[in-house]
C-alpha cells in the first residue's frame, strides 16, 4: 500500500466517528470537540479488544475499525494529508502476545519532547516489564506520562526499524490515549501485533521515541508495518 499525498479539503463536520468526513480544516473550538470525539473512539477500539476472548479476532476487528476512523476522522494523522487505504500489519503471530512482570527498578532516563510552542512533554521510568518470547526474555523500561490524565507508556525499537518499520521505533502501550490491553492478574498484557507507529511517522508532529534502553536486538515481526510514501 502506497500514500499519496493531497491537498485539504474543508469541512465543518463535528459528530460520531461512523460519519466524519476525511478533513477538517477548522479552527478552536471544533477542533477541541472533533479531538475529544477522536480519544473517545481510541478508547472503545480498545475497550472492545480487552473484552473479546479471541485474541486474534479482538486484533482484526482493531485493525478494522481503527483504519475506518484514520480514514473518516479530521483528527486522523492521515487527514488532508495522504490517500490512505489502510495501514500495512505483519500477520498476527500469537507468540508476540505475552505477559510481562513490572518491576519498580528504574534503569532508564527520563524522555522528554520539546513541542513547538515551546512546552515540554515529559515521561518518567517508573519501572522495567519483563517478558518472554519462546526461549528468550527481554527487558523494557515501563514510563508515566506527565501530562494528559497520566498513564503507562512502552515504546520500543527492534531489529525491523528502518526497514520494515519506521526507522525510530512504535507504540505499544500509551495509557493516556486509550492504547492499553489492560492487566491479566498482576501482569502486565502486552500484545505485539497491536504495535503500530507514532503521528510523527506521517507529518510533522513531535513525538516521544524510544531510547537506547528501550530497543529489542530480535526483529519483532509482528504490528504494523511501515509503507512506502508517494
């Protein structure tokens, strides 16, 4: 699949996600209404994966409802921007679906972004998640986001960046936007094929990355995958 950019369209539309047309152009407060329906869609994408009792259906019905609301949304990070036939996913692969055990040790610095207007964005380490792959156990660090409503964040790179994926890494968990799978027991659910890319991939956005600490020296042949632009 292949984006091709294009010029804006305008468009006044404020409502559910099932009806929104490609692109909005306009300006506060019918940015902030369309912004707030967005997080609230985010949030039953995910409400609805957590409920389900297939893991790989819960992730196709993701797939499917999240590429309808980044094609019909203004808030999408594909609005005015690129034709967008959907985002490009690895097969699911049910051994990238793991639990991980969160420990209260901090190995990590803190990631901080600078965002135009000059206000930072800071996440904290709170902690490292383990978890295991077939024979093999790997670490990340676990961060909070200062900011928003707060929440847990796990962003990672892996031996595909810059070939299959972007270059600097993906999301799997951003608790603040409703990107969470939630907990089994007092471990920590995390699910690969759920990765997907930060907005920075598809525009000038500015976005936390992974650091040093937080890249897996494996591929992760699993999430979403980096298409070609045109």
């Amino acid at each position: 699949m292949t984006l091709t950019r294009v010029v804006p369209a305008e468009s006044s539309w404020i409502g559910h996600a099932d009806r929104l047309p490609r692109v909005s152009t306009t300006p506060e407060p019918q940015r902030s209404i369309e912004l707030s329906d967005y997080r609230s869609a985010v949030a039953d994408l995910y409400g609805e994966a957590r409920d389900a009792s297939d893991p790989e259906w819960a992730w196709r019905r993701w797939r499917a409802r999240r590429d309808e609301l980044l094609v019909r949304h203004p808030q999408s990070p594909f609005a005015g921007r690129y034709e967008f036939g959907g985002c490009d996913f690895f097969d699911y692969d049910p051994s990238w679906r793991v639990l991980g055990t969160v420990t209260p040790d901090r190995p990590a610095a803190a990631i901080v972004t600078q965002q135009p207007d000059g206000t930072a964005e800071q996440f904290d380490p709170i902690g490292s998640v383990r978890f295991e792959v077939g024979d093999a156990t790997h670490v990340l660090p676990l961060y909070w986001t200062q900011g928003y409503s707060g929440g847990l964040f796990l962003p990672f790179g892996d031996a595909t960046n810059g070939d299959t994926t972007f270059g600097s890494g993906r999301y799997l968990l951003d608790q603040a936007k409703s990107a969470f799978l939630g907990f089994d027991g007092d471990r920590l659910i995390l699910d690969f094929n759920f990765a997907y890319h930060p907005s920075c991939v598809w525009g000038d956005w500015v976005c936390p990355l992974p650091r040093a600490e937080s890249r897996l020296a494996v591929p992760v042949q699993a999430g979403e995958r980096r298409p070609p632009l045109g």
